[in-house]
C-alpha cells in the first residue's frame, strides 16, 4: 500500500498507460521487487514502470528523469534511463516513471564470483561518474557530507543491531571515519545509494547499476563505501588500485560509511524479519557479510 491507500497492482498500471502512454499498455506486466520508496513493475522484455510509493515527494523521481539521460550516455556499466513521464492523476495522485530495463539479479539476490573483474568494473564505473557535478545538481541532506554529520543516524542503527561482540570494533571504525579530513575538491556526482539491492549481477560479475534516486553532487567516499557493502571479501584493495584518485582520507570517510551502510541493512532485514513495512529479509545477510568486510579492512 501507498501512503494514499491506493494499492499499485498489475491493473493500475496498465490503466495509467492506457491514459498516458497507450502505445505501451498492451505490453506484457509483471512486478519485480523494488526497493522502499518506489515499486517496480517489468514492461515487455526492455522496459520495467518505477512507481512512487512510500517517497512522500517526488523529488527523487524528477532528479532521476533530470539527470540520468545526461549522466547515462557517458557510464560504462547499463543504467536504468527515463524514457517516458507518468504523471499524477484522479487514478494514481503520483508520479511514475518508464524507464529501460537493466539485465540481471540484484546482488542481494545473488552474489559475486569474479571479484576481481567486479573490483575493475566498479572502480570504471566510479571514475567515470565521478566527474564535477554542475551547479544546479541537485544536494542531498542525507548522502553526499562528511561522515560527522551522520552520527544520529549512525547511532540509532549503531544501538538497534550492533552485535555486542563486534561494537567495540564497529565504533573505532566510525570514530576514525568521523576524525578524517573534510572532502575539499569539488562537488562530485554520487550515486549516494551503493548497496546490494542497487547493483546488478551477471555471469559472477557486477552488470549494472540501479536506483539512481539518491544522485547528488557530494563526497565521493558515499560510493567508495561499495569497496566493502557491494565487492566480495578482498577486493577491495584491488577496487582502490583501480580507482586511484582516494586518498587516505578519503578511504578512512569511506570505510565508515560502509559501517554505518552495513548496520542499516542489517536493521532493515531484521525489520524484514519481524514483517514491519519497509523491511527487507534478503538484506539482513547482506549487511552482516559487508560488516564483516569493513572490520578485515
């Protein structure tokens, strides 16, 4: 259910082509899983339909159609890009979004057997989004600032789900992230949201990248955190090399973030767990795997 108590079926959504795109209606409908605040629905064999669903604004959706057709042509791994508007009406009083479909199964679904080819392929994909963000790109509050800026947001995932054992090691970790040096270049485009349900893969290797709702213009540690939360266990080395444009600073604010990114997964599967709305059983492993990572360095 929406926060507008309309339930987003395969019915509704054909309807809203009907009204809007009718060309696209008759296409095959399917819903595939999505993640918090939008749902997905697949559209044919190329197309998949993002509706908004818990987001109580449509910003992310509006940056996204913005955004990813200038950003998309120039990445080296597929994006999901725009390419048509569902807009609000008496039917659905919220925005949608056609866009193309990326191929292959959400890392939190699956997994990485390649992981050097997957460290390469991130670390291409890093640079080439990774270039200065105009100025009217859009800022987010809660992705894209200096780890120290996140300690309430830290400390509630921190005392929900920590493992007693691991605490100790977990706050070093963050304390170090949050002593690091402030990010002084300028204002990169991050994707802000690098986590396993936001990347796809293929053939044992990383194939694409998804959910562009967070891109902002930011630090790029938001997305070097992927080395840990996305890249198997000792690839992360390997990422860096690659990367080659983090300093030491940048990975300490990095590593950190890929603590506070861990403990929230893991909050949102046991909230998963529990059947609370929102939650996401399948992420639970994943961030316990990806803490894991962060405290081998």
């Amino acid at each position: 259910m929406t926060d507008t108590d309309i339930e987003i079926t395969a019915d509704l959504v054909r309807d809203l082509l009907r009204e809007q795109h009718p060309d696209l209606a008759d296409l095959g409908i399917r819903e595939v899983a999505g993640g918090w605040g939008n749902q997905m629905w697949r559209l044919g064999d190329e197309l998949a339909v993002r509706m908004q669903r818990m987001d109580p604004t449509p910003e992310l959706q509006l940056n996204e159609r913005r955004w990813l057709p200038v950003l998309a042509p120039r990445l080296p791994l597929p994006v999901p890009t725009p390419v048509r508007s569902g807009e609000p009406s008496a039917r659905f009083p919220k925005h949608w979004t056609v866009m193309t479909w990326v191929p292959g199964d959400p890392l939190d679904c699956s997994s990485i057997s390649r992981g050097d080819h997957a460290a390469d392929a991130l670390a291409d994909f890093l640079r080439a989004l990774h270039a200065e963000a105009p100025a009217d790109a859009p800022v987010s509050g809660d992705h894209g600032g200096h780890p120290k800026e996140c300690t309430a947001g830290f400390d509630r995932f921190f005392h929900a789900v920590v493992p007693d054992d691991l605490a100790d090691d977990v706050r070093a970790v963050w304390d170090d992230a949050v002593a690091a040096p402030e990010y002084e270049g300028p204002p990169l485009w991050v994707h802000g949201d690098l986590h396993p349900a936001n990347v796809v893969v293929s053939d044992g290797t990383l194939s694409g990248v998804i959910d562009f709702g967070d891109i902002s213009a930011g630090d790029p540690a938001w997305d070097l955190a992927a080395a840990w939360v996305v890249l198997p266990a000792g690839a992360a080395s390997r990422f860096f090399d690659a990367y080659g444009r983090a300093d030491a600073g940048t990975v300490r604010r990095a590593r950190g973030l890929a603590a506070m990114k861990s403990l929230f997964l893991m909050l949102m599967g046991r909230n998963g767990d529990l059947g609370l709305p929102g939650g996401k059983p399948a992420w639970g492993p994943a961030g316990r795997a990806a803490l894991d990572r962060v405290l081998r360095g």
